[in-house]
C-alpha cells in the first residue's frame, strides 16, 4: 500500500493520539529475532522458549519457530523498506505434523486481571481439516500441566476462521462465527473480555484496502458475546503462560493443539481494577495502523518534510 507523506503523517497523528488511550501492552512479541526464544518488549520484557516433544515424557527440544526475514506483518508490503527483517512465529502447517509452543513458566504480570485483550496477526494457509478443527491455541494463561480453565483465560481457534474465549472455571466459551477465515492473508484480531460485564468483544482488520477485499481495512467490531457465571479475576495466583500452543497435562506435558499457521505482534494488554484492560476500538487500530506504516524514526522524517512541503506551499500561494 502506497502512502503519500500527508497521509503517513495523517497516520502517524493517529497512532500517536490513540496510543495515548492506554498504558500498553503487557506482553508483545513482534518474533523479529532469531532462535529458540523470543523476548517481550512490553512491560513484562518475559522470554518465551520454543519447545517441541523429544519423545520422552516431560522433556522438550528447543525449536527455532521464527519465519524467515521480511515475512511478517510488515515486512512484505512494498515501498517499506525498513521491515526488510521482519518476521514471524512459524506454527503448524499444512504438511508439519509437528506441534511446537512458546512457554513461559515464570511471569507473574498476568496475574489477578480483571480485564483484558489479546491482540496480534494470523495468517492460516488453509482452513482444511485438520486446522479447522477447534482447539488450536494462540495464548493461553497458564503454563505446563494447567488447563486453560483453571482460574486463566485462553484465546484459541474454533473451527474455521472462528475464535474461542475460555474464562475461569466459569468455562465462558465466547465463539464468533467464522470471521476470520481468509487464507494466506495477514488478519489482525483482538480479543477483549471485562469481568465486571462478563463480556467478550471480537474485532478484525487487514493491512490494506487490498487485502480487505469488500470488508474494512480498519479494525472493527465483529462480535459481542455475553458470558455467564460470576465474574473472576484470572488468572489466579498461576504463573506462566503459552503462546502459539497448548500442553497436556501430567505425567508426559507434551505439546499439542499448535496453531495452524503464522502469528506476528502478539500483545497482551490488562489490568488488575476495573475495564481498562479491554481495549477500546481506538487503541487497537492504533496497534494495526501502527504494525504496518514506517516506523517512528521514519515517521519524523515524514512529518519534517510535510512540514517543509506546507511551508514552501504557503509562500507560494503568498507570492
């Protein structure tokens, strides 16, 4: 997507305004280094470890899941030349049998959240069978040998293009009805949930006008979805948390439930007294619109020259 630099500069004042909206995120992992890890640059700086099963009970291998340089959310998009090395969590494809997760079993920051909001970019390059099947995890808030129940929260796929929302042990299962099943395009999603109204919200957007097709490219509100039971801070006193994957519990905790497909700039936002942890509208398309324009140095440049291009367009219609 072309962007002239009135309209970069337009974006960037967005960006910039509805970042504002909130404190940040909590965790976010934009994958764009390399090897067996990856480190959050949100609040929380947590490692994840990319593990796969050994074959033997409660053991796992080290996994390097990153895609190669320049094919995550922004890397790919032409006339942007700065996420040349951009890149990707790599999960189960069509044709890898191997399920593979992110684990933390250390961080505390989760913990207690009254609200909260997943957020991130998926890109599936089929929805066939067995990837259509639900179950796939792409967070879950809880570490080795917990269920997703157990006093957490997950977000995870529903069937085809459908999400999940698991809240405590209340099993509050939000399911949206099958918005998200593009293939092989860059999707951003976000998950919301307030304990207080016992609500989850679905939103969607798309890097481009291109991509979007007849839908919007801005983030919007695909689904509301009431949950039932008490309301719950989550998740507990667990620690830890899995991204990309799921783990079965004792005696062997092997890996399984993979996401089918690419996740990129997975951010988890959340608080631990009243609603700011469900982000608004604004905050999220501030992260899409923000995960595919130049980045902030660029965007400085940008603005200095649109301010020279006023300048000099005021003196001369002055002239």
């Amino acid at each position: 997507m072309r962007f002239s630099t009135l309209q970069s500069i337009g974006l960037a004042s967005t960006v910039l305004c509805a970042a504002t909206l909130h404190a940040g995120p909590i965790l976010e992992y934009g994958f764009n280094e390399t090897g067996t890890s990856s480190v959050s640059t949100g609040s929380d700086t947590a490692t994840i470890d990319f593990l796969t099963d050994s074959g033997t009970p409660n053991t796992h291998t080290p996994i390097d899941l990153h895609t190669a340089a320049g094919t995550g959310v922004g890397g790919d998009i032409a006339n942007h030349p700065l996420f040349g090395t951009d890149r990707a969590y790599m999960g189960v494809r069509p044709g890898n049998t191997i399920d593979a997760v992110g684990r933390n079993t250390t961080s505390t920051s989760l913990v207690g959240l009254t609200s909260w909001t997943v957020s991130g970019w998926m890109k599936v390059p089929t929805w066939a069978p067995p990837e259509a099947l639900g179950g796939r995890s792409i967070f879950t808030s809880a570490p080795q040998g917990q269920s997703f129940n157990d006093n957490g929260f997950s977000v995870r796929v529903h069937g085809a293009g459908s999400l999940r929302v698991n809240h405590g042990q209340n099993h509050l299962n939000a399911t949206s009805p099958g918005p998200y099943d593009d293939v092989d395009t860059w999707v951003f999603f976000a998950v919301s949930y307030d304990s207080a109204t016992q609500t989850a919200l679905f939103y969607k957007g798309y890097r481009d006008e291109t991509e979007a097709g007849l839908n919007p490219f801005e983030v919007t509100l695909v689904e509301t979805r009431a949950g039932a039971g008490a309301a719950i801070a989550s998740p507990g006193t667990t620690a830890g948390f899995l991204i990309g994957g799921g783990m079965r519990g004792s005696p062997n905790f092997d890996v399984h439930q993979s996401f089918p497909g690419f996740l990129d700039n997975i951010r988890v936002d959340g608080a631990t007294t009243g609603s700011a942890g469900a982000l608004s509208l604004a905050a999220l398309e501030s992260y899409r619109a923000g995960d595919v324009i130049p980045e902030p140095a660029t965007l400085g440049t940008l603005a200095l020259a649109g301010s020279l291009l006023l300048r000099r367009n005021r003196r001369q219609n002055q002239a």
